[in-house]
C-alpha cells in the first residue's frame, strides 16, 4: 500500500473501467463523482481508459466530458471533446483473419463463442441472441449485419475497423486466445479480461494512449497515477511512477504495478484517491 508519508503531485489520473473503477455491478460509484469535482478544480485531469467503445464511456461520464480525454477501444481510439485526439485503424485484413480464426476455433473445439467487430461510427455482431445482451454492455452503438466479414473487409467503405474482441461465454483461454495468438506477429493481441480477447492494431495499446497524453499535457510519468486490474492494463502501468493494481487483479497486473488497492468491489480507486488528494497531516 501507500506510505503514509506519501504526497504526489497529482496532475493526470487514468483508471481502467471493468474491475478498476465500476463497482460489483459495473457502475461508477456515487462517491467518485464529488473526487471528479475536486480533480477538476485542481486541475487534475482525469482519463478513463478501457476495452468499451467510446459511445458507451461517453454515456457514462456526459454530465463531465467537458475536456475529458477519453481512452476507448484499449487506445485504439483517444477523444476529447468530441473530437478525436488519435485513431488507429486496424488493417482489414487482419479483421478478417480474426472473425476466421475465432469462428474456426469456436467449431473445432465446440466453444459458444461471439464476435464484435469495432468499428468507429458503430460495433457490429452477427448474433442476436443472448450474445446480444453480453455485447450491449460495451457497445451501445451497436448494429446486427447478417455476416462480420463483409463488414471487417470493409466491404461496404462506410466505417474504420478498430477492434475484433471475441467472447467466450466460459473462458478465452483454452481455445480461442491460442486460436488467436499467431496473429500476433502483425497486431496487438490482447487478453482483456476471462470472457473477451482484443485483436488490434500492433500499434495500439492503453500505455501509448497515456504516453500521447502525457506528452500533449506536459504531465510526467511522477505526476501520473494509474488504475488496473487485467493485462490490457500492463503497458498503462508502466507509464506511471504511482501505478495501482487492484487487490483482485490478475497476478501479472499485481506483479507489474507499484502498490495496491483495494478491490473495485470495495471501491478501491475512490478510496485510493482520497488518500492521495487529502493533504497529510
């Protein structure tokens, strides 16, 4: 945990959404907003950074966007004020072979599988069925298409592709992550939590995103704190001298990062940042 004795000069604070910030039933926590206030009277800038789409972190922070950075599509995609800071497409391509491979492991090893491709005006899927709930909860510019492929080889020339994320409704890991994983010798591949992978550009990544910012900001890295718990966060963390893992992170995250905090279930970046924000004594 923090020393005590601790007193950052806090002026950028980046914290990821599911399992950082949102509470046990993915909601942002009552108490955080008054601390939203405080940093914005301080002039503290403020970033959420997640795997969601930017229309889905923009409903749930439209009462204080003004002039917040926000970091979607795991840095994929940057806005600030409606306007986009940075976009990195992902080659057509690649988003094609993504939807093939996943379809190929979800047949071959029998996994109830769903597929988002990311694109920037909106998410497409192709399942309309309980998969549809499960997508709606990251992309709420979401459209069904008869077929992902037509629409991730950009067949249509009406949208940029950012993302492929698959679901698996039981675990990525035994099959379909591995199904994925040679696609890593062109593009960013990405564990982002049990259920979803993320396929995107090999550019992209949430710490690229924070350096961007920090640079654009004039905010160092010893000014930066940052909030994580899945491995999309890793390179986030590095980018920060006070980097915070949450107490339920994966291990790698907890191994990567320079203190804890307590779970998001127990609202851990509120109670960490009040810590950090009030004067000691």
């Amino acid at each position: 945990m923090l020393p005590l004795h601790a007193q950052p000069d806090v002026r950028l604070v980046v914290a990821d959404m599911d399992g950082t910030l949102l509470d046990g039933d993915q909601r942002v926590p009552a108490t955080f907003w008054p601390l939203l206030d405080l940093m914005h009277e301080r002039g503290i800038v403020f970033v959420p950074a997640s795997g969601r789409q930017y229309a889905t972190l923009a409903r749930m922070f439209d009462s204080h966007l003004d002039g917040m950075p926000v970091i979607a599509e795991n840095g994929a995609l940057v806005v600030r004020d409606g306007a986009p800071l940075s976009t990195v497409a992902l080659d057509p391509a690649l988003a094609v072979d993504a939807v093939r491979r996943a379809r190929s492991a979800a047949h071959e090893h029998g996994r109830d599988v769903g597929i988002v491709v990311g694109g920037r005006r909106s998410a497409y899927v192709d399942r309309t069925d309980t998969f549809w709930a499960e997508a709606d909860r990251y992309y709420k510019a979401l459209r069904a298409v008869p077929d992902l492929l037509p629409v991730a080889a950009l067949e249509s020339d009406d949208d940029e592709i950012l993302k492929v994320a698959v679901y698996d409704f039981d675990d990525v890991g035994p099959a379909v992550a591995p199904a994925l994983a040679p696609l890593r010798e062109h593009a960013q591949v990405v564990v982002s939590g049990r259920n979803w992978v993320d396929v995107m550009d090999r550019r992209v990544s949430k710490g690229v995103a924070v350096e961007r910012l920090q640079a654009e900001l004039g905010i160092g890295r010893e000014q930066t704190v940052v909030f994580g718990d899945y491995l999309n966060d890793l390179e986030m963390l590095a980018a920060a001298d006070w980097s915070f893992a949450m107490a339920d992170a994966h291990p790698r995250v907890r191994e990567a990062a320079r203190f804890m905090a307590p779970s998001h279930r127990e609202h851990g970046v509120v109670q960490t940042l009040t810590r950090l924000l009030t004067p000691a004594r």
